[in-house]
C-alpha cells in the first residue's frame, strides 16, 4: 500500500449518481456525482472529487470534519444564523463537525473533498 495518492480530478471511472434525500433537499434540481479515491484509517477518512448541479439543500455535518477544494463551479455556503459565504475556483474551506446550514450550487460545481469521520 503506498503512502502517496494522487487525486485524479477528471476520472475516466463511472461516477456514483445520486440526489438529495428529502430531509435536504430545498429547491431546484440538484443532482450529485462522486468519484471516491482513497479510504484510510479503517474507512475514518474518505478522499475523491464530487459534483453537484444547481440547487438548494441543507447541509449537516453532524460529526464529520470536511476540506473541500473547489475545481469549477460557484457555491454559496450560509452556516444557520449567519451570512453567506461564496467559494469560487481555486477557492479551498472546511466545515467542521457540527456545522449546519444550506448549500446552493450557483454553477455546476466540481470539488476536490478530504472527509474524517
């Protein structure tokens, strides 16, 4: 097993599709695509890319810390109680465990994603 992974941010691989299940979903038509890379630490950490098409939904952390590093593609992230945060290409964030607030995919968004659970 190697220590060094690659992250691949245009695979080739069939991507996982899904959508929001309906305690997240908002409004729009949001649809997901994920392509996961790298598992460690007895499935604790999760690496790969996603993608989301606009829409609107709630996003709940719950224990997981999450990095995110945006590929294309514009969002607007607004934690419960605050002011929208929007990210950008280039742009990188974490949400930490507890965060709650919605996510609403401006343009197709692409991300590059480190998740600890």
């Amino acid at each position: 097993m190697s220590l060094l992974k690659t992250i691949v941010p245009n695979s080739t691989e069939a991507p996982r599709e899904s959508k929001p299940g309906p305690e997240r979903f908002i409004s729009g038509d949001p649809s997901f695509k994920s392509w996961p890379q790298d598992v460690a630490r007895d499935d604790m950490i999760h690496t790969g890319v996603w993608e989301a098409t606009p829409g609107l939904t709630h996003s709940v952390k719950g224990e997981t810390f999450e990095f995110c590093h945006i590929l294309q593609g514009v969002v607007e992230i607004t934690p419960d109680g605050g002011e929208p945060v929007t990210y950008k290409a280039g742009d990188s964030f974490v949400m930490k465990p507890g965060f709650i607030g919605t996510w609403r995919t401006v343009e197709t968004v692409r991300k590059i994603y480190v998740t600890v659970n």
